[in-house]
C-alpha cells in the first residue's frame, strides 16, 4: 500500500481562485496502488462531512480515473481490520488508516454514499468504461462519464450529472 492513499488538500468553499492556484501546484505522481486507493478516498469523502465541507446541498463527486477500482470483497478473511466505514482523516486532511484497515467494499461504500445523498460519477477513460459500467449498477445514483482523450470535456460530464440529480424539497418552519 502506498504512502498514503487519500488527502483532502482544501475543503469545499467558494473561493475560486485558491481551488485553482491549489489544483495547478499539485504534484500528481502515480500512487503505487492507484486502483486501490480510489476506494478509500471516495469512502473518505463521503463520511469526513467537516473535513470535506459537505453543505446541505447537491453533493456531487466526480472521480477522475484512468485505471479501476479495487475493492475489499464481501466476506474475504484479510489480515487488515475491515473498513469501518469512518472519518479518519489528520488535520492535513490524510487518511490515516491506510495501513491499517481494508478498502472499503462495494457493497459498505453504497452503503454510505446513500446514507450521505451523494450522487458519484466516473470521469474515465474509455479503455475503463466497462469495469465502471458495472460499479454503476451497485452504485446508486452512480453515473459514468467517458472523458475525451485530452480530458477537455470533464466539466460537461459534470454539468450533466449535476442536471441529473434528484432534487427534494423539504418544507420546514422558517426561524423567528
């Protein structure tokens, strides 16, 4: 497993021009089990709701990938504690129990994106289609988008995603 699998580098906020200044100062260097670590970050971002800056509002996830996922199976004796389904991140935002507990299963990380309202696309590859395909009808409101060769269409993948999200509507008293 590699050094570590997932880092929140900035919570979500408005602030426009840090994201981007942050997003091209990022040395991105391929983790040593990229595949395997997508699942715990996308488990973390579901369940560290503080860490990430998740309002009340569409909550959207867009994993970009050109690899697949690897998940713990079902059932499968392991020498790692199972995924409990927890906030582990430090205060720089890593991931701390990546040596320490199994990647999330399918099943548990379905579990959780359900239980948070958070709709998950797959920006990927084409050559990755097929394995996401098929993550899509275990996933819930899961959604997979194939990214152009130079990646230049990932905010119309997004965009639509976002208009295909179910929008509820609570009535509740407004304060005093």
């Amino acid at each position: 497993r590699s050094q570590f699998s997932f880092r929140n580098v900035l919570s979500l906020n408005s602030d426009g021009a840090t994201f981007s200044t942050l997003l091209h100062n990022q040395a991105i260097a391929a983790s040593l089990n990229s595949s395997e670590d997508g699942a715990d970050a996308i488990m973390q971002t579901a369940v560290c709701g503080d860490a990430i800056g998740w309002r009340n509002a569409i909550r959207l996830l867009v994993y970009y990938s050109n690899t697949g996922l690897h998940f713990s199976r079902d059932g499968k004796l392991s020498s790692m504690l199972p995924n409990d389904g927890q906030c582990h991140v430090d205060s720089q935002g890593v991931y701390t129990m990546n040596h320490h507990q199994n990647h999330p299963t399918i099943s548990h990380l379905a579990q959780k994106l359900e239980m948070k309202k958070i709709q998950l696309l797959f920006a990927v590859k084409e050559e990755a289609k097929d394995i996401y395909q098929t993550l899509q009808d275990s996933i819930p409101k899961s959604e997979v988008g194939v990214l152009t060769s130079n990646s230049s269409n990932i905010i119309k993948l997004t965009l639509n995603a976002y208009h295909a999200t179910d929008v509820i509507l609570e009535n509740s008293k407004l304060p005093e």
